[in-house]
C-alpha cells in the first residue's frame, strides 16, 4: 500500500469502513501566495484549518515566501512544495527559462521543501532541457513532482526519468477517470489530487464511480482499489477570498 507517508498529505488509508471515520484529514493542494497575505494571517489560516479538521497541508505559492511563512508557523501541519515560479509572469515560460534553475537549488537549499510545484504545464512542452534538470534534481533529492497537467505530460514526465514521484494535481483537471485510473494502475509512482475538476466542457465534474468492493476470492485489492489509495482530497483553497479557490482570477 502506497501512501505520501513522508509528506503526510493525504487522508491515511485504514484497513477496513469501521475506522475510517477516525482517519486524520488533511488538505491535498492549498496555496498562500502574495494576494492573500493581506487577507489572511498565517494564525488564521491555521484557525480556519482546526475549525475544518485538517490536520495537515500540502502547501505551495507564488512566491515561494507565502508558503515558508505558513511553514515557519507551523512546521507540523503545514508540508511546503516549491513552485518554479517567481512571480506569476513565470507560470507561461518556467519550463523554458534556464533562470528557474538556480532558484530552485537556492530555495532548495534550505532543506523544508518536499517537492517541486505545483507547475503548470502540457505534454507538448515537456522535453526541455530545464525540465529534464528538474526531474533530476526531484530524483536526487527524494523529492515529489506536483503537476498541472494533462496526461500527456505526465506520460512524458515518467519517460523522462521512470523514477520520478508524480503528484497529479487536479487528477488531470477534466481527466476522465478512466484514463486518469488507467495511468495510475501503470505507475506504481503516481498519486492524484481531486481538488477543483471540471469537465471539458467546463462544468464540474460528476461525482466519479463508488470504491469497488475487493473480489470475494481473493483479499487482494483489485488494480483500482489501489489506485484509489492514492488518491487524495483537496480544495484548492487559495485564502484570498472565499470558497474553494476563493477570489483568485485566472490560473493558480
């Protein structure tokens, strides 16, 4: 059974429905990027998280201070991603721009992060050389890939360095679940988050299939049963505003 034990980011896998109402719950995909510092203090976002019950959170930011602001706050709750975006202008270019390079290694440097994003990005983009750098860096330093992406990217992103840890932000945003479960049964390495779907056509998501039940001959989980255990909530809460994905205009 795979869980982000290590980042502690997802609602812990229990071993039978009777204790699952007694699972810790955290937050999948939350950010905190300049915006919102006006808005929300560090104590009140942990404020609104206890009322929630959210013991922990998957956090990154534009820039990069929002998210060690709410880290230095609370080292336990709060589990810090670094995004290869300085400013919001980087979200169009990061993946070209050999300038992000050294940003990274800086901020990583410091020795709180556990991964790489959220970054937004397509499969026709991938095979760049600063990409190919940072899926080297991810592996080195034992650390996760949260990707904006559709499959595509992911598919390349896994071609480009197999050992690579893939959180797939948005399970692929409009992703149908069957593709979404069919990529996730091939890479043992691919968690997915299921904050802010919609469908192509822009409209939310239908609610996807129920769990299935494990097969009566055999106590093995079946291939999507263990997908689903990786598989985690998350609201996309940006605290500027109110609501999933509060007040926030345009990508995140």
């Amino acid at each position: 059974m795979r869980l982000l034990a290590a980042l502690a980011v997802f609602v812990f896998s229990v071993a039978g429905p009777a204790s699952a109402a007694d699972a810790p719950l955290a937050d999948g995909h939350i950010h905190y990027s300049k915006p919102d510092w006006s808005v929300y203090t560090p104590d009140q976002i942990v404020d609104i998280l206890d009322k929630a019950g959210m013991r922990r959170a998957l956090v990154s930011s534009t820039p990069d201070d929002g998210t060690l602001k709410l880290y230095d706050r609370d080292p336990k709750r709060f589990v810090p991603m670094l995004r290869p975006y300085r400013t919001r202008d980087d979200m169009g270019t990061w993946w070209r721009d050999p300038a992000i390079l050294p940003y990274l290694e800086q901020r990583l440097a410091k020795g709180v992060h556990r991964g790489i994003g959220e970054f937004h990005i397509n499969g026709k983009d991938i095979r760049t050389p600063v990409l190919q750098r940072i899926t080297e860096i991810a592996v080195q330093r034992n650390l996760y890939l949260q990707a904006h992406s559709d499959e595509a990217a992911v598919i390349e992103l896994f071609a480009i360095e197999p050992k690579s840890k893939i959180i797939w932000a948005h399970a692929g945003m409009s992703s149908s679940a069957a593709a979404v479960g069919a990529l996730m049964d091939k890479q043992p390495n691919l968690w997915a988050d299921l904050s802010y779907r919609y469908g192509g056509d822009g409209s939310r998501s239908s609610p996807w299939p129920p769990r299935p039940a494990a097969s009566s001959n055999s106590s093995r989980p079946t291939s999507r049963t263990r997908s689903l255990r990786r598989i985690s909530s998350g609201s996309f809460r940006s605290f500027h505003g109110q609501g999933r994905g509060g007040a926030l205009a345009g990508p995140h």
